[in-house]
C-alpha cells in the first residue's frame, strides 16, 4: 500500500501444501470493509495467484462473522492507484466521483476476483451482510458455519442492493427478489437449498473441512483447474451476467444520484431505521 502507516487487516496463512489462506483480520468491526482492506485483499489474492506452489485459496476471516459490509465510516477514497479497471473521474463532486470509485472498488475488485486463474474457496461463519456478499460471491466454492446468515437489506437505503449484482444467479430470480425486497437473512441451510453454499458444517469443523477440500482439489493439475474455472465463468457470461452487472451498478449509482438530490447523502438517511425495524419483526421461512 502507498501509505506505510495503513494498519494491517489482512493475514495470510499456509495451512496445507499448495493451499494458500487469506485472512480478513479485523474482528473488532466484524471485518467490516474499508478502501484500505479491500486494496490489501485485492494485493494478498495477487501474491498468492502469482506464487506457483500455491493451487487453491481460501478466503476466511477472524472473528465471530465473516462480514459487516462495507465501512461507511471509512469514506470512499481509493488507497492506491487504481489496479481492477482504467478510470476516469475518481475525486470529482457528486455522482461522477462515487460512479467512478465504485466502478473500481466494488465492481472492479469483484469482476478480477471472480476470474483469479486459480480455485477459491470462502468458508463464512457467523453473519455476512450486504457488502460481506461481495466478498464470498467472487469465489468458486463456499463452505459456511451452520450458525452462518447471508443478507443483503441496502434496498432500505434506496438502491438496488450490493455493487456486484449477481444475486439472480447466487439465488435464483425470486428468492433474489424476496431477500431483496425484505432484507431478511438466509440461512446457511437455505443458501445450501438454493446452490449459493456449497456445504454446510459445524463451526468447530469449518476450517478442517475446507482445508481438506482445497487440499483434495490441489492434488489435481493446476492447468486442468484453470480450464475448469475458466469453461464455468465463460457460461456465466454466456448467460449475461457481465452484461447484467454493468447495468447493475448503474441502476445502483442511479439510486446515489436519486439520494444525493433529495437528502444531500449516497444514501437515504431512513435505511438503518427501517433496517432495525425488520429486525425485530424478522420473517422466516
């Protein structure tokens, strides 16, 4: 990172030949997502993609949940020089600057985790809301905790839902709605119903089993892999999901632009009470 003072939020571990664990190591705000944890995820995922003895990361974190989301407090000024798209505008007023680093920050960092040339696997425990998403969604398998939830409530704050809006193909088209239009949270159980979550287990269990998983898989060829991985984005692509992310972060940045002429914010200033509201009258199913 540029700025040697940047506290230190990510930890890498190498639990098992060829397996490379990449740690969200700030618990104190449930891993919530700041500019400079996310540049230093993105430098940590290079690393390990570079280093040939490494075939398969894992994604965890420290802590009792996996992701808070983004860190609104942190603000929305990039760290460091753009490294996931070329962009034009970042540091401008209004809508054009915050379209700009979200394009790059969100967007951006997503679409390049998702095409890392290399299987990932997440394991998730505890609660991961709206922004954790981003995190988990880019990555081949995930493995949650039994105790694990999954929610994305930001339609409170009057836009569409998380930046990389691939929740049709995460959830299926109504669930993506219901969990949308509610901002409830799903279970581990429900998200393993739907094909968002690989395998569910206890907590104690959740990194021996995804250890053993990324362990079983790097006993393959890595070219294999890489083709593998390659062949399934390519039909996710095939189906429109790049397509339908673009104009996702549009709409999303139309609801910026929408919030910041009517109430002077990103975001509507009601959302956090009307997402407190629906957690205390939580609808399960």
């Amino acid at each position: 990172m540029d700025d040697v003072q940047d506290p230190i939020y990510i930890r890498r571990e190498d639990p098992a030949p060829g397996v490379a664990r990449i740690v969200l190591a700030r618990p104190e705000t449930r891993n919530a997502q700041s500019p400079t944890l996310l540049y230093q995820l993105d430098a940590a995922f290079a690393d390990a993609t570079a280093d040939n003895s490494v075939k398969v990361i894992v994604l965890a974190a420290d802590g009792p949940d996996f992701s808070s989301g983004h860190d609104l407090k942190a603000g929305f000024t990039l760290p460091c020089a753009p490294v996931a798209t070329l962009q034009a505008g970042l540091g401008a007023e209004g809508a054009e600057g915050h379209y700009a680093f979200e394009c790059e920050a969100f967007l951006g960092l997503c679409k390049r985790w998702r095409d890392i040339p290399k299987p990932t696997i997440a394991q998730a425990q505890g609660r991961t809301i709206a922004g954790g998403l981003m995190l988990l969604w880019p990555m081949d398998i995930i493995i949650a905790a039994d105790d694990a939830t999954f929610s994305d409530p930001v339609t409170a704050f009057g836009v569409n839902g998380v930046e990389y809006f691939t929740h049709a193909w995460e959830l299926g088209a109504r669930k993506a709605k219901e969990i949308l239009y509610t901002g409830r949270a799903l279970t581990a159980a429900e998200a393993r119903e739907v094909g968002m979550v690989n395998h569910v287990v206890e907590p104690a269990a959740l990194q021996e089993f995804t250890t053993q998983l990324a362990t079983a898989i790097a006993a393959r060829p890595q070219f294999g892999l890489r083709l593998a991985k390659e062949s399934v984005n390519r039909s996710l692509d095939a189906q429109g999901q790049s397509t339908a992310l673009d104009s996702a972060i549009a709409l999303h940045n139309l609801g910026h632009a929408n919030n910041l002429a009517r109430y002077g914010s990103i975001l509507d200033p009601a959302g956090a009470e009307v997402i407190r509201a629906a957690a205390r009258t939580a609808v399960r199913t």
